[in-house]
C-alpha cells in the first residue's frame, strides 16, 4: 500500500460515510437522484484532499446491503450514477496513482457493473499514491459473517485447529487486512452512529461528525476534522502516560 504520512498527527487511513444526498436534493426539491448526482462530485473533493495532504488509505460507505431495500427507482438510479463514475473515472484515477478497491457483496450487482469492478482494480492495481477502497452492497455484520464462515470451513475440512482462531485470524479474513485500521472516521449529514460499517475495523477508530450535508463537503470541513483528530490522544486501552510513553517509543532516532 501507499507509504505512511510522515506526519504522526496525520491518519494513515480515513474512514467516510457519505450521507445526506437525498436531503440535499430534498431541500431543493429536486430528485433524490440530483442529490446523489451531486454527492459524485463530493468524492473528488475527498479523493483529491487525502492526495493532496498524504494520506494514503481512503475507504468510502458508498452502498450498504442495506440500500437494496430502498424504492428501486432510487437503486436504479444509483446503479446508474455508479456504472457511469467506473467509466468516466477509472482512467483519471489511474493516471494520478490512485488504486481502486471494492469491498462487499459483489455478486448482487449486474454483470456489467461486475467486470467494471474488475477492470478498475485491474487497471489501478500497480498504484500507491492512495489505496481508494470503495465499500459497495457491504455491512460490517455481513463482513465478520464471512470470516466466521471462512475459519469454519477450515476447520470442518481439517486444515485449522479450532482452538487456535484468535483475534488476529479473525482479522485476516476480514475486508481491508492488508491496510492499517481507520484513524479517523467521518460521517457528514448529522447523524451520529456507524451504521454498520467496519464495525471490527473502526473499534479504536476517532469518530468526527457534522451537519454538512455530502454535496456541500470542502477541503475545509475535512481540515476540521483533520485538526480535531490531530488533538487527540489516542490510548487504545492504555492509560495517557502510558501511551505517550509507547508512541515516544515508537519514534524514529533523529
């Protein structure tokens, strides 16, 4: 994956729910669809922030296996919108060194969205300027659900000692176990909760919310929530002097 920031206050993965579309097209009176026209634009902002700052891992909530139940002219026009960015944008992300990734249910969508899938992580695979993972028809629950079913199936055929699944097993069959987890996570659009999303990944995760609908984020309202992160003291478990102790200890020797 792409190198480390070298900032230590900086997150070496950001984590995005991009939520308000609908109510931006709402309040317009215009088409849920508009609103998720305009939401696309709002990728590149972020896309084109963490490019600009280092940050070298960027995944986003884009459709959760949730979203299947919402009306079908609103899934219809989502495919849509998703089919088009795959082919107007692949090309772009790849020449500014960006790898795409998908994680999730990938078998509920079209063929034809399927093998665009494929050709984007073909394409982009060589790339580490920004490893852009892009969770589509994914849920936490459904994401864990799999690496249970994964170890089991192991463990029925022989290949795995039961009694040696630990947290770290688990983890590896899990999306993203090749990338640091989320520092930071950011949800737009004023609702406060994770929806199930990374719900192992995120559990030492900085949450940052805001009332910024998608369509209206900017570079600086994803600054803000950059220098609110970088105020932080993150512990994981530990008390305060004990984790300034282990990242001092962690520092490289000047």
């Amino acid at each position: 994956m792409a190198g480390s920031p070298a900032n230590p206050r900086l997150p070496r993965h950001l984590a995005v729910i991009m939520d308000g579309n609908g109510r931006w097209a709402e309040r317009r009176r215009r088409p849920r669809a508009v609103g998720h026209r305009a939401g696309a634009r709002a990728v590149n902002t972020c896309i084109d922030f963490c490019l600009e700052r280092g940050i070298p891992a960027l995944t986003l909530f884009a459709f959760s296996s949730e979203n299947w139940g919402r009306p079908q002219d609103e899934v219809g026009a989502l495919m849509k919108l998703f089919m088009n960015a795959l082919e107007r944008e692949v090309d772009e992300l790849n020449r500014r060194g960006v790898q795409v990734r998908f994680i999730g249910e990938r078998e509920r969508f079209s063929a034809a969205i399927r093998e665009r899938m494929a050709h984007a992580e073909a394409l982009t695979r060589g790339n580490g300027r920004l490893v852009l993972t892009i969770a589509a028809s994914y849920g936490g629950r459904w994401d864990i659900t799999n690496a249970a079913r994964s170890l089991a199936a192991d463990a029925a055929a022989g290949r795995l000692d039961p009694a040696s699944i630990d947290e770290a097993m688990l983890g590896s069959r899990l999306s993203l176990s090749d990338l640091p987890a989320p520092d930071l996570f950011i949800r737009t659009g004023g609702d406060m909760r994770t929806s199930n999303f990374l719900l192992w990944q995120m559990a030492y995760t900085e949450l940052w919310f805001t009332d910024v609908l998608w369509p209206e984020l900017d570079a600086a309202t994803l600054q803000s929530a950059l220098d609110d992160y970088a105020g932080r003291e993150r512990r994981f478990g530990l008390t305060g002097a004990q984790s300034r102790e282990h990242a001092t200890a962690q520092e490289p020797a000047r």
